[in-house]
C-alpha cells in the first residue's frame, strides 16, 4: 500500500445509521492516495460489525474519552501528510473529495473549513432552520468577501482539514473537552494563534444530520455559549456565524430588550430603549426572516423567529454564566 497523502478521520459513538452512508459516500470518490480511519469512541450499537465489509482502519478507544480524544487517536494512527477530520453525522457530496484535494493544491493554507451547504440531511424543522440559518450567518457572511479561499479565524469539522505539521504543532485537540463541545473551535484558536492559516472554502460540500428537536438542539447550544466565553481567543470575535460581533451585538439588543420590559412594567420610561433594541433585533434578524419566508413560507418563518428568540434569551443567561466562570478563574489565578 502507497503511503497516503490524506487521511479521513471519522469519530464515532452509537452512529452507525449515519456513518455508513457518509462511508457510501466516501467509497465511491476515493482515490489510491486516501486512507479513510474510523475512530470508535464505545459504541454499543454494533458499529464494528457494521464496517466490516468497509475498506477502512478501525480503532476502538479502550475508555470513552469523547471527539476530541478519538480524534487526536486517529491523527496518532493516520499515515497522511494532511488529516481530512469528518463527523459521523455527515455525508458527501460526489466531488467533496476532489474540493479538498484541490484546494491543498491550489492554495498556501495550513487549514480549511467547508460548508454544510445550506441544506440538511434530514428532514424536519429543526434541521432545515439550523442549515438555513449558518447558510446566512456564516456563508453568506464569508462569501460576501469574496475569493475561493476566505481568510477565517475558526475551525470545524464541515469537514475540517489540518496539514499534519500544523495539527502537531498545536498539540492537537485538548482532550479537557470530554463532550461534543467546543474542542473544534478551541483548536482552531490556537492555530490562529500560532500563525497558520485557516481558510474557508464554499467548494468543499458536505451534508451534516442535525438534531431533530428543538430541546435536543437547544442544551448542546447553551452549554457551547458558556464554554465559549471562557476560551482564551485571539481574537475578540469570529468572523461569522454566532461568535461574530455582528451576532452578538443583535443577540445582546434582544436580550437587553427583554431585560428591560420588566422594570417597563412600573416605571414607563424604560419601554422607549426596550422597543429601540427590539427594533434593532429583528432588523438584525431580517436577512434571516425574509429567507426562512420566500423559501418555507410564514408558518416556518412564525417557527424560525420564536427560535431564534429562544435562542437569544438562553445565550444572554448562559453568555452570562460564563463570563461570571472566566472572572472567577481569573481573579483565583491572578
């Protein structure tokens, strides 16, 4: 066997009705030079069995340890020059292979990040409104910069491509994040950090299975804003997607907003900023609203606008806690 060049690295915990049409997909675009490892993290769902007739590398973790572990076991395992990190929960567009590869080629970037591509894998509401809303709060957001290889200042496995020199120069992923959290983002910080470049590349394609539930979503996404506030970034802001300062700055009006309707009650002068900031909300949010109305209809966009108020009220508590977290662990500290 040539030593491959690039190596796709797939985590995995109780995925297999996922991971086997992400490995369909991958087997149909491989090439001789690719190596495709997958990282089994405990599953109990009869995953090894599932891959056998599958021409991959399969590792089982000894003790579950979460994605951040499983994949710093496949980079550990991996004999490519760059590391091709997918989640079991996506799928492959035909030519997402041949994006990647061309983009290393093309490109001086040390990193890449692709696109779910605006549309989910799975069906239902909860999934078509989180593909639409990164579609614009970090694609469109991005794209408007214009270029096939976009300056970014984080990273995520959609997929996420790493050349290896990089990835061991970082240390990999920090394996403190035992869940799926922010162990992606952290990583990315600390190559920005370190002077690599990341790139966002809108050629390179994939489909990623989102929760189906709005709870199911919802919890993941409070704990994220928490953990977020207590990472040490080198920047203030992401570029795009929630971590922007155009997205915080809409999310802290909304919540200001609605801080403030509860002194409104007795004393009136406090409605006046209260429906200034509520203006100000979904003006911010109009992109997204007018988008979710022309291509679902006003039901989905009802739907879509008390999410993204929910979402807004749990960032503002969480956000909060957080902060109060990295006050505390920095006066204990100094």
């Amino acid at each position: 066997m040539n030593t491959p060049l690039y190596s796709i690295i797939i985590p995995t915990y109780n995925s297999v009705g996922t991971l086997l049409p992400l490995l369909e997909s991958l087997e149909e675009q491989r090439t001789e030079n690719t190596e495709v490892i997958v990282v089994d993290d405990g599953s109990t769902d009869g995953t090894e069995e599932a891959l056998q007739s599958f021409n991959l590398r399969y590792f089982k973790q000894a003790k579950r340890g979460g994605p951040a572990a499983a994949r710093n076991r496949g980079a550990r395992e991996a004999l490519g020059e760059w590391f091709v990190f997918t989640d079991a929960d996506t799928c492959y567009n035909d030519d997402t292979l041949e994006k990647i590869i061309q983009a290393i080629k093309e490109s001086d970037g040390d990193a890449f990040v692709g696109t779910y591509a605006g549309h989910p894998a799975n069906p239902g509401f909860m999934p078509r409104y989180k593909a639409l809303w990164e579609l614009i709060t970090i694609d469109e957001q991005l794209l408007a910069r214009g270029g096939s290889y976009i300056p970014y200042n984080a990273w995520a496995p959609r997929p996420g491509i790493v050349r290896r020199d990089a990835f061991e120069a970082v240390g990999g992923f920090s394996e403190t994040f035992t869940g799926a959290d922010l162990e992606d983002v952290e990583f990315g910080y600390r190559l920005i950090k370190e002077g690599f470049k990341i790139y966002f590349c809108p050629a390179i394609k994939i489909k990623h299975h989102y929760p189906a539930t709005f709870w199911k979503e919802i919890r993941p996404f409070a704990r994220r804003c928490r953990l977020w506030m207590t990472l040490e970034r080198p920047k203030g802001f992401d570029a795009a997607g929630e971590g922007s300062l155009r997205q915080a700055t809409i999310h802290m009006a909304g919540f200001s907003a609605a801080a403030l309707l509860v002194p409104s009650l007795l004393f009136p002068v406090f409605l006046l900023p209260a429906a200034l900031l509520m203006l100000y909300y979904f003006f911010g949010n109009s992109p997204f609203l007018y988008r979710a109305w022309k291509e679902e209809g006003a039901v989905f966009t009802l739907r879509a606008a008390l999410c993204r108020w929910s979402h807004t009220l749990v960032m503002g508590v969480f956000a909060g806690l957080g902060l109060v977290q990295r006050i505390v662990k920095g006066r204990k500290h100094g």
